[in-house]
C-alpha cells in the first residue's frame, strides 16, 4: 500500500512540475515575444554617428531572428537589416540634422556585386550633404574595399591586410567523383553556353564556358576599377596596373598607393571622427548602430491618400508549390501578384527579383500572372545581384526592366538531369530493383536503370519544346526580333549595361529608380508604399525557429567554404523537372 502511495505521489509531484514547467515557460516566450511586437521608440542623440557593419549575409528584406544571438540583457534580438532598410537608412541619415556621419565598420562584406553598388551610391549620395564616411577594416577583401572606397578617409589596421589584386570565378566538376559513387548523369540542355550541367558531365570548363565568363568578370573588373578610380582621384591605368601586378601586399603598400589614408588601430580612428565632430579626446562618440537607426522616426514623406506602389520581393531559387521563406514558390507568388491585381489602391508593382532561377513550370506560372498583372496596371521589374534564366524569365513580360550594372541576367537556356543509381545501389550498396509495368513507360523516369535511347530522346524534345517557349515569351515580352533573341539566348550570361544594350532590360538603376518608373507608369504624384510578401510576425518566427532543421546551418558552421559544393549536389538531388537555372551560382571572388 505504501508502495502506491509513494508512486502516485511521485506521479503527480512530476505532473505538476511539468505543468508549472510549461506554465512558466510560456510566460516568458510569452513576454520576450512581446517584446519583439512591439514598436521600438528609438530616439536619436545629437551629434552621433551612424555605424554600419556589413559582415553578414545581406538579404533583401529585413530579417528577424528573434532568438539567434538573443540578449537576455537588453531583451533585444539579432536583426540582419536587408538591402532596402539600409538603403532608406542612409537617406534618412542624409537628411537628420542629429546624424553627423557615417561609420563603416566591415572586414567581409558578404553580398553581390550589384547589391556593394546600391550600397555604394547611396552612401556616394549621403556624402552630397557635406556628411562624412569614416571606413576602418582590419582585414578586408575587395569586395569590402571597392565599398570603403567612397569614404573620406579609409583607414587600415597596421598589422590587417587588404585584397587588390583581381576578381575571379571557380567551378568545382563533379563528373568524376559521381563516376567513382557509380552515379550517372543523363544531361539534356539547350544552348551551348547553358553551362549549368557542365560540373556534371565535364572536368573542367567548356570554351564556350570560359568566354563568357571571362566577358563577365572582365566587364564587372573594369567597372570597378574605373568607380574606385573616380573615389579615390588616383589614374584607372595606373590603379588596373597595381591590381593586376599584386603590387598591394601589405598595408603600408596600401598607404604608398595610396588606396588607403593611413594605418591606425581603431582608437586612432576615433580620435580622427571625435575632430570631425568638434568634441573631445576624452568625450565618447555617440554610435547609433544601423539595426537600431532604422526604427527611429524619419523625415521622409511616404506619401499620402490611398494610392500604393507595391513592392514584391522575389529573392531565392524559383520552386513548384509554395516554396518557403528563402525560395520563390509558384503558387504562393501567383497569389501575391493576384492580390496585387485585384487590390484597387495599388496602382503599380514593383517586383524586385533576386533570383538565378530554377523550375522552368514556376518560372512560366509566375511569367502569366506578371503579364495578367501588366494588363491592368504597370508591372516593373527591379533585378538585384541576379536575376537570370527562370529569374529572367518571370521578368521578361513586365512593363518595364531596370538592372544594376553588376546584376547577372539573361541565362535564356533550359536543361534536365536524370541521375541513374543503379551502379551506386548494386555495386555500392548491394541492392538490386526488380518490377513489372503495364506498359513501355510506366517505370519512365526511373533513377534506378539507364534511360533508354527512346526515352531520352522524348526528353531532349520537350526541352526543346520549353527552350521555344522561353525565347517566345523574351520575343513578346521585349518586342525583339527571333533571330535575335536566338543569338542572345543560348544560355548566355550577361551583365546588366550588356543587357542594356541588347534590350534585355530597359535603363540601368537601383530599386528607387524602378519605384519613381512605375510611380511614372501610373501617373502617380503622391503615393504610399507597400512591402509583400508582408513581415512574419514574432510568433511565426519563433515556431519556425523551434521547427526549423539545423541542418543548414550546422552543414555551414562545419563545411565553411566547401558548403557550396555540398549544397549544389543536394540541388541535384531536389530538383525536378526542366529546370532554368544559372550555372550554380556565379560567385565573384
């Protein structure tokens, strides 16, 4: 009896315990949640600097990270502010009289070259209001230089280092190790410069691959050269010479070239900022970082009455369905531009596409409803660091188009991969795969046999079918003449200013540009505008955090600069269908 009595008491002492457990524990999600909903009242000191640290991945949309490198001290959770934020936070910065300059605090600025160039020009912009830029790296990579370059004063740690000494592209093939696993891949593409399949069916980079791709970075190279040139006063041949002959191996190489102002530890750098803002060596500077300046209260106009410009961010890989946060999902796109359509007080969409594309099916439903939308109102579209192949392709039927120089677009080709495992399971593994079928192709695809000659002819034709359909869709969408298309298809790679100038896209311009067009567009004098998909609330981002693999970000933590390979062999495996995709990623180094 008194056994029971102990087991029973036992039980409900741990039921209540795990009630109160939860009970408790609900309170303070409850409050730290709370906490993040609400509006933060930030009110900015005079005579403060803002500070600006790029060393993240930036996105185009602010993201919200409630309990990443949450402070349990200040409540405060870790937000990584998109390109849009901090385009608008520099030119309310330009224009608040408590704002004295600018203090850029990067050592690996991780974003595309178009997205370092809006950046760039705003800052250039922000400096037009007799503000200063103060830059401080201890490390920097070209990509964080060629963004201090329109800084005043650039200053270098003197034991750091900066990169100068060219741009380049590398592609890892996979065709070999994938033999070794006993993994076939059945490629099926059109254009001889759709260079997507090439890592798996070639051990190193076609001609056709190597030309353009040396047009790129070439073009991109030459581009930024000739900006840092202009910021720095220093002559274009002489800065190409210096570039291309390694000549800054140091810092103080850097002084003597003058690509820096002077090498200085961070304390000396304030002491130069502390001048500029007539106070003392012993006074502290008042630094107001970029993720809180975004929430103070601007001077800015957002226009008045119910008229809306919309922004659409369509930034990620383009997939069937849904999609998630990180991807552009048909489905839940079509809806977006339906609501849009239908919305009578938007009268004009901006859909800002980041995207190196993917399922040639998305692509072609998202494309419909662009058009479906261009017929009732102006549709256009902005292209951030990529906007090729499917990206291009939900562009091509908008009002108008406005690329970065720097943005990657075209890729107009299609391409299907069919892996075969058999050899891998049977050799590999020692598993063998046995059927019956009602019919010739009722097995087809099949990863488990080699297609057959039959078979893989079907597929080669409705790649073609779907290459046809890509290059009608720039034919209607550009008003460009077939022949022409065709030579500018084949899968090509272009830069924005090339795409300018085969009419790929309409004029050169960052998202501001695109929004005053379609403001244009619309004849719109005064307007409001309007940011979709909207913002997850506090809760949504906390259960996706708690749900959420970390598989990612373990794979990222652990792998390091090999995560990009891996996760390009898991593409492989996830993607199905004809796909329109860039060749990976082109990442510019």
């Amino acid at each position: 009896m008194s056994f029971w009595k102990i087991f029973f008491g036992s039980l409900l002492g741990v039921i209540v315990g795990i009630f109160l457990l939860v009970l408790i524990s609900g309170i303070i999600i409850s409050g730290i949640v709370s906490t993040f909903s609400k509006e933060e009242t930030v009110s900015v000191k005079s005579n403060s600097v803002l500070e600006m640290t790029l060393d993240y991945e930036i996105p185009e949309q602010t993201d919200y990270q409630p309990f990443a490198g949450f402070s349990f001290t200040d409540f405060q959770p870790t937000v990584s502010p998109g390109l849009y934020d901090i385009l608008k936070t520099i030119k309310k910065a330009k224009g608040d009289a408590d704002i004295k300059g600018i203090y850029l605090n990067s050592g690996f600025v991780n974003a595309g070259m178009a997205t370092i160039d809006q950046i760039r020009n705003a800052l250039i912009d922000f400096r037009k209001s007799g503000k200063f830029v103060i830059a401080y790296t201890e490390v920097s990579t070209e990509k964080t230089y060629y963004l201090n370059s329109v800084a005043d004063k650039i200053y270098v740690n003197p034991k750091g280092a900066i990169e100068f000494n060219g741009i380049s592209v590398r592609y890892p093939f996979y065709k070999e190790m994938l033999q070794k696993l006993g993994v076939e891949t059945q490629v099926f593409y059109d254009g001889k410069f759709k260079t997507a399949t090439e890592p798996y069916r070639l051990d190193s980079m076609s001609k056709e691959n190597k030309l353009m791709t040396s047009v790129l970075i070439n073009d991109i190279q030459n581009r930024i050269i000739n900006n840092i040139a202009v910021s720095r006063n220093i002559d274009p041949m002489r800065l190409d010479s210096i570039n291309k002959n390694l000549a800054v191996r140091n810092t103080h190489d850097a002084k003597r070239y003058n690509l820096v102002d002077g090498e200085k530890f961070e304390d000396e750098v304030f002491d130069d900022i502390k001048m500029r803002l007539h106070i003392g060596q012993k006074d502290k500077i008042t630094f107001i970082p970029l993720a809180k300046y975004m929430k103070a209260p601007g001077t800015e106009n957002n226009g008045a009455g119910t008229d809306r410009i919309a922004v659409l961010f369509a930034a990620g890989d383009i997939v069937d369905g849904k999609g998630g946060d990180d991807y552009i999902g048909s489905s839940k796109y079509a809806e977006q531009l339906q609501k849009l359509r239908d919305d009578n007080n938007v009268k004009a969409v901006v859909l800002r596409v980041n995207s190196p594309g993917g399922s040639s099916l998305a692509s072609d439903v998202i494309a419909h409803e662009v058009e479906l939308t261009k017929l009732k109102k102006p549709v256009v579209i902005s292209m951030g660091d990529y906007a090729a192949s499917g990206g291009y392709y939900i562009s091509a039927l908008a009002s108008k188009i406005v690329a970065q120089p720097n943005t990657l677009t075209g890729s107009i080709g299609v391409f299907a991969i069919f892996p075969n495992f058999q050899k891998l399971c049977k050799d590999k593994l020692g598993i063998t795969v046995d059927g019956v079928s009602t019919g010739k192709y009722s097995d087809f695809p099949n990863l488990n046999r080699p297609l057959r000659a039959d078979e893989k002819l079907i597929i080669q034709n409705e790649v073609d079918t779907i290459y046809d359909q890509f290059k009608s869709i720039v034919v209607r969408g550009r008003n460009i003449d077939r022949a022409k298309v065709d030579s500018i298809a084949q899968g090509r790679v272009w830069t924005g200013v090339q795409g300018l100038q085969l009419g790929l896209v309409d004029t050169l311009g960052g998202l501001d540009d695109a929004i005053k067009i379609a403001a244009h567009l619309a004849h719109l004098a005064s307007y409001r505008i309007s940011e979709y998909p909207e913002k997850k609330n506090a809760w949504y981002q906390f259960a996706k955090m708690v749900t959420e693999s970390r598989e990612t970000k373990v794979l990222k933590e652990k792998l390091g600069t090999y995560y990009p390979m891996v996760n390009q062999l898991k593409s492989l495996m996830s993607m199905k269908g004809i796909q329109a995709r860039l060749p990976s990623l082109i990442e510019i180094e």
